[in-house]
C-alpha cells in the first residue's frame, strides 16, 4: 500500500510501538526496595540471643595471638540453655545435619559481606536439622570459645529445633 505524499508514516510506527510495549510496562511487577548488602544481617528475634548481641564481641590480643573479649552479657549467657535463629550453613551435603555452621548473613545473597567469627556459631546438634534457605531456630547450650583453633567465637551444643516464644 503505497500512502499519498500527505500523510507521514511516523504516526503510525509510534502508535504500533506504544501498542506493542503497553502490555509489558503493565505486566512487569514494582521493583522490591532496594538491597543494602550491609545491613542484610538478620534482626534480632524476640525469644533468641540477640546477633547484635554476639556482634559486640571484640578482637583482643594476647600474647601474639588474636582472640574474642566477650561482653559481659555475653559472659552471663556461657554454659546456659539458649535459643539462635540464623542461617543454616551446611558442613557437609544433605538436607538433614547434625554439625553445621548459624549465620546471621544469608548465604543465598551474593552481594552481602560474608560473616566473620562474631556473626556464626558452631551447632552440633543431638537431633538433626533440616536446611532450609529461611532462617531456622535451635535450642541448646550456648559455649563461648575463648581459645579454638578454627577461630570461631560461639558454640551451640546438644542443640535440637526449636520454636520463638
């Protein structure tokens, strides 16, 4: 079809291409608030020892070694029947674990800072655990660790799931 020398084909190209991306400017969902990597780590849960807690704890240096100064509401806490909330952080393949690593970072963020010794507690649990990429809660006693080799701060023990009150 051939148009008269009047009539300008830009109009109709427009019109096309409006009616074209119309249904998809509609169909795409609002965008989520933006992700700030830095402050992802989880927020305290009422029932659960607080990772704002567990964070306060300080590097010191003794003899020409680095280790944890514990708070001293922390201190209070050593030895004493606990509940944490965090992610799971599997030591070995499976869906169930009985030794894993609790973080209060999400691992599945790739853009978030990884957790270092005061952000994760070892779980060696008398029951085992499922994974789930949500956080999860544990129960058991709580070991501050003042000397370990592997460098971790906090140890969960005879840990089972547990609940939020």
């Amino acid at each position: 079809m051939r148009l008269p020398c009047s009539a300008k084909p830009w109009p109709l190209v427009a019109v096309l291409a409006l009616a074209l991306l119309a249904p998809a400017a509609r169909a795409q969902a609002p965008l989520p608030p933006q992700h700030d990597p830095q402050t992802s780590m989880l927020p305290d849960a009422k029932g659960a020892v607080a990772w704002s807690l567990l964070a306060r704890t300080a590097i010191r240096k003794v003899d020409g070694k680095l280790g944890p100064d514990f708070p001293g509401a922390l201190k209070a806490l050593n030895g004493k029947a606990v509940k944490l909330q965090g992610y799971i952080l599997p030591l070995e393949a499976g869906q169930t674990h009985r030794r894993f690593l609790l973080s209060a970072w999400s691992p599945s963020c790739p853009f978030c800072l990884t957790a270092g010794p005061e952000a994760m507690v070892e779980v060696k649990a008398k029951s085992a655990v499922t994974y789930s990429l949500e956080p999860v809660v544990v129960q058991g006693r709580l070991e501050l660790l003042d000397n370990d080799p592997s460098g971790l701060f906090y140890r969960l023990v005879d840990a089972e799931p547990g609940t939020l009150s």
